[in-house]
C-alpha cells in the first residue's frame, strides 16, 4: 500500500473532523438528540409534530456543507469504481445493517463512543471488520 502523498490532505481532515464533532455535540447539548445519520433521515420520512424543522436543517446542513465548501477550494475528484447493481445492493446492505445495529456509524462510532457506549463500541468494531473483510474480499478474492 502506498500513499498518494498529492491528494494527502490533513487540514482539510481536521477541519471536517472538527466540524462533525461540534456539529454532534451541540446537537446533544441544544436538543438532546443523537447525531445518527439514519434516524435523522428516517424521523424525517416518519414525520411527527415539532420534530421535522431540526431534522430537515441537519440534513440541508450535510447537502449545503460540499457546496460551500466549494466557495473556497475545489472538491476532490468523485471516483466511484462500481456499477450501479453493486452501488444498489450496497446500500441496501448498509440499511438493513443499520436496522439490525440499532443505529449507523455516525451514531454509534461518533456519538456512542464519545459517551463511552458499551453498546456502540461493538457496533462499530463490527462495522469496522464488516468493511475490512468486504474490501478484502471484493479486491483480492473477488476480482482476482
């Protein structure tokens, strides 16, 4: 493995790292919610009274942060190596793993970890060597 030292962008990182983590913790702090990803987006096609407008404003908030971004600096390629069939069933997978999980990585590797989550550690060690054995597989095994 090597690294691509060009496209090696650490403050660009930090900065994104930074920004979910407040985005995380002033969630919790003004409103008491998870930033979970799924359950935002699923409250959200679930709608209840006096729960969509935060809801909505996180998600316009995750569309919204690459286009001012842009404003800035240029976005880095899109490069995506799989066919619409395999992008499909991926997210399919990823949905059902995150029902079965109670939750999807943003929730439980961003926020359950920083609560020191039991729970959530298992979580994401699972998610974590789900993703490293389905790469394994899909590039040495699977493609030759």
């Amino acid at each position: 493995m090597t690294i691509a030292w060009n496209e090696f962008t650490p403050w660009a990182s930090l900065a994104g790292g930074v920004l979910i983590g407040l985005a995380a913790a002033l969630l919790v702090l003004f409103n008491g919610r998870i930033a979970g990803i799924s359950g935002i987006l699923g409250g959200l096609l679930r709608p209840r009274a006096g729960d969509v407008g935060w809801r909505a404003a996180f998600v316009l908030g995750l569309v919204a942060a690459p286009v001012l971004w842009q404003l800035f600096a240029e976005l880095p390629p899109l490069r995506i190596e799989a066919g619409t069939g395999l992008l499909a069933a991926a997210g399919l997978l990823v949905g059902v793993g995150t029902r079965c999980g109670s939750g999807c990585t943003s929730g439980h590797g961003v926020c359950g970890l920083s609560r020191l989550s039991p729970r959530s550690l298992v979580a994401t060690l699972a998610f974590m060597a789900t993703g490293f054995a389905t790469v394994y597989v899909m590039r040495h095994l699977v493609a030759g």
